[in-house]
C-alpha cells in the first residue's frame, strides 16, 4: 500500500492571514450546493476580529487552521485559544472547576465553533473525502500544544463521526426548533397546534395589537443604517439590564451589514401612537447542507416593556415572515421550553470534547453517558404542542 503524504497544518492569528477565496472555497465543499454557510464564511467570522469582539483581550484568540496534503490544501477548521467558557452556550464551568480544586488549569482551551453562536454545522470546513485527514491532523495539533482539552461546538453528523474516531467524546444537549410543514399562512399553522396552544399564542398576540403595536420585517441591503443603530440600541439594552456589557460591539453589525447583508433579516416594532420603533430582533437567513433554508433568531431588544412583545418580535413575526416565504426552520438558540408553547419542538445537538489528562476524561467520559440518557428521558418527556402527529 502507498503510504500517505503527510499532513501539513499551518496556524493563523488572524482569519485575515488567510486568503478568503482559499476559505470560502474548503467552506463550500462540504456544501451539495457549493456554496458553504454564511455563519462559516470569511467574512462572517472576520467581522468578530476586525471588529475586537474576538480578540485575545476578549478571551477568543484565533489560531484558525489550513490543513494541506502534498502541496495542496484540503482543509480549514476556525479554531480558537478559549480562556474562559463565556459565549459558547455548551456549559463546561464544572469541569473548569473541578480542574482547579484538583490543582489544573483548564483554561486555556481550543474551541471550534463560530463564536456566541449555537447553531449546529459544519466545524471541518472540507470535501467529504477529507473529514477523516481534518480530524486526524486537528488532534494532532491539540496534543502537540500541551493545552487542556479540545471542544468542537454543535457539530454535524459526518464531522461528529470523524471526531469520535480520533478520541473525542460526544454531548449531546436539547434545542427547540420551529419547521415548516407547509402551511399557506400563519391561520393554518394555528390551526395545527392543540387547543390551549393556540389559544395561548392568539391572546400572547392579541395584547401586543391592544397596546398599538405593529411589527415589521426588513432584509439585506433595505436594513437602513438608522435602522441598525436602533437595532443595536436595543440588542446592547438587553445585556444592560442583566448587568453585563454586550458581547459585540457596534463594528461587528456593521461590518456584517456592510459583507453578509443579504443574510440579515430584522423584525422591528413600532407603537404607532408615538410613530417610535421600541424593540426589534435580527435572525441570520443560511442554506444548510441538508437543503433546507433557515432562520436562526440570535438577538432580540426593548427599549419598553410591553407585556409579550418579546413572543411577537422574536417568534410570532418570524414564524408568519417564514411561512410567507418557505423558510423550512426557525433555530431560536440554545435551551428555552417556553419555545415549545409557541410552536417550536424539541431537537438533539451535540458537540466532541476531548481532554488530555486521562483520569478526567475517564470521569467526563462516564458524566456524559449519564446525561445523555437524562437529555432523551427529557426530550421523550415533552409533549407536542400539536394535534395529531407531526413528524419533522
């Protein structure tokens, strides 16, 4: 048998070292259609550098991978140096933990995943002949750095079988989702939930038309440029009033507005009392290699309260823009069983860890077996809120 040629893999502190044909081209070929995901492209993943929301400062340091073999190059993988498990919506603060009572440093560690964004996808940016040699030389390269341990974020299923291969564990965790089932409108997708759900949602809509307000939906180059400073205004709200400082700073959107806007759809509500927009909500709009569209709600602000105007700006709006234009799934983000009352079902994630120190991978290894059986009891439990069956 001739044997392989080695695997060469080169690290970049900056997705801007790399050159974005090169990129998109390796983020295309894992896609039917050769165009790749709009979360996984370039400039989708430059936008959190240029605009400092990802930087070493920020606890995110770039060390995102070429993989070549024999001159050429087969494989890319947006990897990053984690000093902390902010903005990764799969939670590791125990196993942190308990690697500093027990005298470890768990931090820092490689990530790879797009940042604050759990939406599950492709993470060995490659042709499907590939998979195999990308997670081969990613391991590679994570035990030659001596750091704690590799996690690989909301995978898909080809990448995920490649990772289990060379080491890594699988978790697997519980996200709602809304499909599409073809519904003419928004009346005939009501129509589908039981009784109490859809009496639940008319009345959550009901009150926000009471208090005299109205939703509208915007995209790509018509989002106004007054209308992503709102935008932000009210994103930047939420984290405020929880304390904290948002993750992204303005250059990010604007830097999406200005690469990616074609991907952008914002809902916006107005009062129209006052003519004054008061909240508004952004999803990402992707092609996914299973051929299906979709829309995955990310941010959501108020600059007023008024009882269930969140419902309306980030489900109920979304919902009736996405049947009105065949969007197949809405993702609305990590966790929420209040989802389920609007319509959306439960879906199982996962994601590949690997840790190097063997007595706690032992430990990790059993933990996880033990919630995965919790995460199927869990999602087994939820009843569906509509009539009859409706398989996705």
């Amino acid at each position: 048998m001739t044997p392989q040629p080695e695997l060469q893999v080169q690290a970049f502190d900056s997705i801007n070292e790399i050159d974005p044909h090169v990129w998109n081209d390796l983020n295309a070929a894992t896609h039917p259609s050769q165009i790749g995901s709009c979360l996984l492209s370039h400039a989708f993943l430059n936008a959190f550098e240029q605009s400092n929301s990802v930087n070493s400062k920020a606890g995110w340091q770039p060390q995102h991978l070429l993989i070549s073999q024999a001159d050429q190059v087969i494989a890319a993988i947006p990897l990053y140096a984690k000093g902390h498990s902010y903005g990764e919506f799969v939670f590791d603060w125990a196993w942190a933990d308990a690697y500093q009572r027990n005298g470890l440093e768990y931090y820092p560690k490689w990530l790879v995943g797009v940042p604050f964004t759990p939406v599950s996808g492709v993470r060995l940016l490659c042709a499907p002949q590939h998979k195999a040699l990308a997670a081969q030389a990613l391991m590679a390269w994570v035990k030659r750095s001596k750091l704690s341990s590799l996690h690989v974020l909301f995978t898909e299923a080809t990448d995920q079988q490649a990772l289990e291969t060379v080491g890594c564990l699988t978790r697997q965790h519980t996200q709602f989702h809304w499909f599409n089932h073809s519904w003419p409108d928004f009346e005939a997708y009501l129509a589908s939930l039981t009784q109490p759900k859809r009496k639940k949602i008319r009345a959550e809509r009901r009150k926000v038309s009471q208090a005299n307000v109205q939703t509208r939906v915007v995209t790509g180059a018509n989002i106004t440029s007054d209308e992503w400073q709102f935008f932000y205004r009210c994103y930047a709200n939420t984290y405020h009033m929880r304390g904290n400082p948002p993750y992204l700073t303005p250059e990010f959107f604007e830097q999406v507005k200005q690469s990616c806007a074609d991907n952008c759809v914002m809902v916006i509500a107005q009062h129209n009392d006052s003519r004054q927009d008061i909240a508004s909500a952004l999803l990402w709009r992707d092609q996914t290699p299973d051929g299906k569209t979709r829309l995955y709600g990310r941010y959501w602000g108020a600059l007023e309260h008024i009882d269930c105007l969140h419902f309306e700006v980030a489900y109920y709006t979304p919902i009736q823009w996405a049947i009105e234009h065949g969007i197949d799934v809405i993702e609305g983000g990590a966790q929420g069983e209040h989802k389920l009352a609007r319509g959306f079902t439960p879906v199982t994630t996962q994601s590949a860890h690997w840790l190097a120190h063997p007595g706690f991978a032992d430990a990790i290894e059993d933990y996880l077996e033990r919630e995965r059986a919790g995460v199927a009891a869990y999602t087994g439990g939820l009843k569906s809120p509509f009539r009859g069956e409706i398989n996705d």
